[in-house]
C-alpha cells in the first residue's frame, strides 16, 4: 500500500519560512520523480517544485530563488524549504510521487498571513 504524508503546515507571517515534509512509503522511493504541487481555493492545482530521481530540480517561476526542493532516499522523505513567504502563497500544498504511476498525499494547509 502506497502512502505519502505530508507534514509541516501552518500559518506564518508574510516574510516568515515553513519547511514541508512528505514521508513516503510503499515506493522504491529512490527511483521516484517526486514534486509538490499547491491548490488555492478555487483555482487549479499547480506544479510547485519537483525532483528527479537523480537529483535535477525544477521550480515554478512564482517561487524561484524562494523555494528549496530536496530528498532523503535513506529517509523517503521530500522536503520544500520555503522560505520569504507571500499571502498568495496559501494553498493546500500535495506532495506527489511519480513511477511513472502518480501517487498524492492528503495535502497539508500553507496559510500566510499579511
């Protein structure tokens, strides 16, 4: 059975860091493109940043230079650093496994506060 739970969540200050982990289990996670992806209300869910298996990291424009993706293969454990927190940063924040087959977390709130 494939789980991924996402930690970390919260509400911060404008200005203020979170760091977000997802635990993944069930997966030869070392061999899993992992990203995390973000949903606000009413909009669609969109790609945050992603990590390859081997590495290469991938960031959306809007948190470029803010945002750090990264993983623990001994841990299976991804993590997103964000730091310099904006209001429009709050969003329910999913963490995804890809093998090619997609796994989701539950999601875990970001609330930023201005």
């Amino acid at each position: 059975q494939v789980q991924l739970v996402e930690s970390g969540g919260g509400l911060v200050q404008a200005g203020g860091s979170l760091r977000l982990s997802c635990v993944a289990s069930g997966i030869t996670f070392s061999a899993a493109a992992m990203s995390w992806y973000r949903q606000a209300a009413g909009k669609r869910r969109e790609l945050v940043a992603a990590v390859s298996s081997g590495g290469t990291t991938d960031y959306a424009d809007s948190v470029k230079g803010r945002f750090i993706i990264s993983r623990d293969n001994a841990k299976n454990t991804v993590y997103l650093q964000m730091n310099s927190l904006k209001p429009e940063d709050t969003a329910v924040y999913y963490c995804k496994a890809a093998l090619p087959f997609a796994y989701w977390g539950q999601g875990t709130q970001v609330t930023v506060s201005s």
